[in-house]
C-alpha cells in the first residue's frame, strides 16, 4: 500500500514530536533538579530578586506564570 503526501506527513510529524517532546522533558526535569536545589540552599537570594520565581522568570526566561509552575 502507498502512502499518500497527507500520510507520510503525519508520520514524519509523529515521529519528530514524540522525539522532540523526549528532549524537552528531559531538560525540564533538569531545570526542576536545579531548581529544587536553588530552593533548598536560598540560592536565588538576592537583593534585587524578590522570589523564586522572579529568578527563574529571569534566568530561565519564562513568564511568570510558567515560572510559578516550575517553582
């Protein structure tokens, strides 16, 4: 049986997206290690940070909502 356009599309968008969402949350349990670590050692103190999240807003460059998320 051949595949049409249509379905050898999907397939290869299929398989790109499993791959690619493997690396992504890979680097987010990365992300959730140090910051876990940053919360336990006060290591986001800092005279001009106000939170946890405002540090990871800013390092991590996410918004603050995602950064509450994370935190």
């Amino acid at each position: 049986m051949v595949e049409s356009p249509q379905e050898r599309a999907w397939r290869a968008a299929e398989v790109e997206t499993v791959a690619a969402m493997g690396t992504v949350n890979v680097a987010v349990a990365r992300l959730i290690a140090a910051i876990r670590m940053l919360l336990a050692t006060d290591g986001w103190v800092d005279p001009d940070i106000v939170s946890p999240e405002h540090w990871v807003c800013w390092k991590a460059a996410v918004s603050r909502p995602r950064a509450d998320e994370l935190v």
